[in-house]
C-alpha cells in the first residue's frame, strides 16, 4: 500500500520502517521537503520523503505520528484534498510540555485531538491507535511477553477494520474496539497514566491487558 | 479499626459492608445524622452512622467514598480538626455529569480531586486508591479473574503502606505504587478510558493488568 508518515520523530521514523520491511510504499511526511531527519531516514530506508502535502497527495492511507501540539497544523499543510476520503492513522497525543515535566494535556475532558482533527477534516476517516505504548512496542508487541491490548476507536466501520488488518500485520492480536472517535478522550487521558506508570516501572515496555470477568 | 466511611450510596456501603465483615468498628457518614440510606445500612449490618464530623472524630482512618463533586464539602463538614493526622483513602472519582453521558472530569489535567483534598487538609495523609474499579471489585478483586493491579498513590509512604495492608485484607495481590498523590492525575483521568472499555466490554467487572517487558 502507498503509505504517508506525517513525522520525523521517533514515532514517525519507527513506523515508517516496519511499514517499508512489510513491503509498503512509504513517504515520509515533513513540514520542510529539505528537512535532514527525513532526508537521512529516507536514505537508510530507501524509502522516499517529502513534504506532508507531497505524502498524503499520492498516499493511500495516512499515519499522522507528529507531535500532538504540531498534529492540525500538520494535516491542514497537507490539506483537505489530498486526506479526502483517506484513512487517517491518528498515533499523536496532545501532550502540553509548556508547564514543565510530567506533561499535561492541551485539551480538556471532553473533547480529544482525534475529535479535533475529524471535525476539521469531516471527509477523512480518523482512526485514533497506537498511541498508548512507546514506538517500540507499536511495532513489536512482542517487547511486552502474553496478551496484552490495542485500542482503535474511529467513526467509521470500515476504516477501523483496515486499520485492525494494518495492526495485525505488526504483530498485534488483542484489538479492542473502543466505538467512535470520541473514545479518543480516553485512550488520550490515559497517557496522564502511562506516564505515572512508567515513572514507576523504570521502563516505557509495558502496556496494560483488560481483565474481565469470565461471564462477560 | 475504627474506620469512618463518607457517602451512603454504592461504593460508601460496599466498602462499609466489607470493612464490618472483616471486624472494623465502622461508622457510616453522611451529611445529615437523619440519612435514611446510612440508618438503613447501619441497621442491617449493625454498624454506626452519624454525621461526617462524628464518624470522622472517632475514626483512626477515612474512607472518602462520596461522589467526587461533593468530596471538598464532606471533608469540610467533618472539618480540619477531626481529620489531622489521619489517614484518608480517597476513593472518590471527580466526575461531571452537568454535560450529559458520558461524564467528563471536574478537573484539569494539572489537577486532581486527590491533591486539591490534600491541599486543603495538608495535616491529613490523603491515599488515593481504589478508584479504578467498581464497587464490587473493589472489596472482591477475584470477581475479575487471574492477576490484575490495584493502584495506590500519597505523599507518606506510612500511609501507603498502611492501606497496601487494608487493601491486603480485601484480596488485592499487586498493589503498584505510583508516587506523590498528584499521581491521582493519572488514575483519576483514566476513569475516562475506564468509561469506554465499560461500555465496550458490556460488564464493569474488569480490571487493567499492567504487563512489562521481562528485563524491566
């Protein structure tokens, strides 16, 4: 599949690679077509990267894995046209570093950048993953030993459904639906928790597996 | 122990209940002394109940299981002096229903129901825990099978691990430290996510197991 990664990050570089050693065609996504983290990553992977209107114009789908606070400026770059109609993998967080360490967050309980990002792209389909394990374990699950869960959450059945085929292929077996775009609140808030979580284990591998009762 | 618990509707008299099970003196707290809920509960289970400041004055440790919106007002009425020195398991979820289903946060991300009750009683040791959960599974975690975590969180590692015990004696295993009580930011805005997997899940009997990397 042709594939724009919005992202220099480690996020963007790390899911551009699996996406490239699973045999997708892969742009890599910058604000700037000269910007040298890209350059050097397309190089390595010979991979190509551009800019994200470049990406998103000849992809089929999107990953947007750039910071949460860059997120909308980064898809209205890209523009309207070129996400119409397409899968928007949302993998950021809107983590707020201006009030100092641990982050907060730059939105409030009742909305989410998943939310944020639909509403102003209403013909892209918004599908929020990924965003609840560091970029090591979006690619390999298998950092974390056993069962253990991803989380999607988008307005639309099929989308959701690509997206699960997508995480299947990095490994992933246990995908819980979350229902619209609007659980986006949830699985965004939960990183207040992740982050209290990994100061306490030591390690940013881990994630959590849901437990429920046997009748359920 | 003589154990105060605050707030008479599901999680106050499933803890109250528990706590009298396992040979607490427990007086039951509610606004008014005349609260039919708490006289009805303290007749069946033949325990006490009386106002916040009485179930408080002669407590040894609070239990804080009213709604999280009318928290500060219930530790206000059993006042500064009845609970200096004490322990307060702060179980209470800030929770806004004012904006329709689902219910968002009272509070900021910077901000959490646990540190605002400990800023306002800095002579009280406010423990943060058991808000993760329902009712049931808060007195009986095997309800939910196999192993799963129970947070905890405060400023005195005493406290803590005064609770760690209670919580011992209600079944709880793994018991994960998180820190300082504005770690409740983050087991408080989980409550969020909790909501969706609720819904999801079509059970509340469920519970997070954090799994981590074997070298972690």
């Amino acid at each position: 599949m042709k594939i724009a990664v919005f992202g220099t990050g480690m996020v963007g570089t790390t899911i551009g690679t699996k996406l490239v050693e699973l045999g997708h065609e892969v742009m890599l996504g910058a604000r700037e077509a000269s910007n040298e983290k890209a350059a050097a990553w397309a190089k390595t992977t010979r991979a190509a990267h551009g800019t994200f209107a470049d990406a998103a114009s000849s992809a089929e789908l999107v990953f947007n894995c750039t910071s949460g606070a860059g997120s909308m400026a980064a898809l209205m770059a890209a523009g309207t046209a070129s996400l119409r109609g397409k899968i928007v993998v949302d993998v950021a967080n809107p983590l707020d570093f201006s009030k100092g360490m641990p982050p907060s967050l730059l939105t409030s309980s009742t909305e989410s950048l998943g939310e944020q990002l639909q509403l102003a792209f209403p013909d892209a389909k918004i599908v929020k993953t990924l965003n609840t394990v560091n970029a090591s374990v979006m690619v390999d699950p298998s950092r974390v030993p056993g069962d253990h869960d991803m989380f999607v959450c988008g307005n639309d059945a099929g989308a959701k459904a690509e997206v699960t085929a997508l995480l299947r292929s990095f490994g992933w077996t246990s995908i819980l639906d979350l229902g619209p775009i609007s659980a986006a609140r949830g699985t965004e808030m939960y990183l207040i928790l992740w982050l209290r979580l990994w100061g306490a284990l030591g390690t940013g591998d881990f994630n959590v597996k849901v437990v429920r009762a046997p009748n359920a």
